[in-house]
C-alpha cells in the first residue's frame, strides 16, 4: 500500500485527448516526513508514522515535541500512521512525496466532511415535504409521527431524525489519479473528495480489486444473447 497526507485545494477540470471533461480535484500532498518506524521485532507489525505540515513549538504539547525530537524533526502538526508496502525499507527522516503515486493510480481518500450544523429531516434524510394546500398548517417540514404503535410504545434507535449534520469522517473509494505533479506537490484526483477547501485527507491505494478484463469477455455464450450468436459483431463493437 501507498499512502501520504495532504489537503484539499479545490475542485477543477481538465480535458482528456478526445476532449471530454473530467471534473477532478486538486490535493497539495506533502512533503511528508516519516517521525516513527514500527517493526515487528518491537511492535508486532510494519508500519510507518509520517508527520505532515510544519508547525511553531509553541503550538505543541511537550510529549508531542519530545516525539519529535526523538525523531530528529522539525515540529509538525498531524501525524498518522501507515502500513505501507515498503515500510521496512523507509528510515526516519525520510521523505515521501506525490510521486509515490502516479497517472492512473487508484486511490482512497478520507476526510472530514463539511459541517452544517443543526439541520432537520427534509435536509439531513432527505425526508419529503408535507404538501402545502388544504391546511397542512407550519409543519410542512416537520418530522412526522414516530410511533410504532401501542407496542413496542417506544421510538427504535436509529430512526432518522433532525441533529448535528456533518463533520464526520467519510471515506471516497477507488478514485483514480489524473496527474501528479512531483514539484508543486500535486495530486490531481478523478471526481469529488470531503471537507472544505484547505481540509485535511489522507490518500491511501484503494482496497478494491481491479480485475484486468481479458479478451472476448463481452461476448456472451448465451445463444439466445445477440453477442453469443454473433462473437464477431460483439468484438467489433468492442473495439
């Protein structure tokens, strides 16, 4: 697995050969530092600990600055750890940067995601409006009745209803990389990520498998199938 911190810049587009449009976002990915080594002999597991945007002394705590100074870094102010695929091979002091990705990667970002504070039902649930003709009186949007009745006599736990909305963490998968920029450090990802512009995320290589579709595998052994009565037409097509 690869894996770097960095932030949301913004949303954009760009244009492919053929001259579609592919809306994409700008993430500024590190430079990020590796602070902490995890070993088996030590730990239990491989895994490494990147450090990411520097940050005054005064701004971190004394066991966070004493961490650091271990590490012999410059302060920084988030951390995550990461299980990548070449950890053992990565020192302290060490750094990653965009390039440990590239044009056609996929890729899963985690953020948090924009908060709206308290909101109803109609916007959080996406729960109908009440009609508005024939007195249907100030509760257009309202909950509504919750009740299951004489039993159980009580609201399940769970149900939707009005609250806090947002600022949740929420993870967008198998996002392709469009282009990396190695000396502006730039990622530029296929579609939409969470949180608001200057938000932190970390890009990790998504879990999903991609499957390398071999030839023929549109063509349908079904005769009753257009493309199984017709292999050659169905290639065509393909093409």
């Amino acid at each position: 697995m690869k894996a770097i911190i960095g932030k949301k810049v913004g949303m954009s587009q760009i244009f492919d050969e053929n001259g579609r449009v592919i809306p994409v976002t700008v993430i500024e990915a590190g430079p990020c530092v590796v602070v902490q080594k995890k070993t088996s002999e030590k730990e239990g597991y491989e895994a490494v600990q990147l450090g990411y945007e520097d940050v005054a002394e005064r701004k971190l705590s004394k066991p966070e600055l004493g961490h650091l100074k271990k590490a012999d870094v410059a302060p920084k102010k988030y951390l995550r750890e990461f299980n990548l695929e070449n950890a053992a091979e990565l020192n302290i002091g060490d750094i990653v940067k965009a390039d440990t990705f590239k044009a056609g990667d996929f890729v899963d970002v985690t953020g948090i995601s924009k908060g709206h504070g308290f909101q109803g039902v109609v916007k959080r649930h996406g729960a109908a409006v009440k009609r508005n003709t024939h007195g249907g009186g100030p509760v257009h949007r309202h909950q509504g009745a919750l009740a299951a009745g004489t039993d159980p006599a009580r609201i399940f736990k769970g149900r939707d209803g009005a609250g806090q909305m947002g600022v949740e963490q929420v993870t967008v998968q198998n996002l392709s990389v469009v282009k990396v920029d190695p000396e502006l450090n730039m990622l530029v990802v296929c579609g939409a990520i969470p949180g608001p512009k200057g938000g932190l995320v970390t890009i990790k290589s998504t879990v999903k498998v991609h499957k390398v579709k071999q030839a023929g595998a549109d063509i349908s052994k079904n005769p009753q199938k257009a493309s199984g009565r017709n292999p050659q037409k169905a290639s065509a097509r393909n093409k």
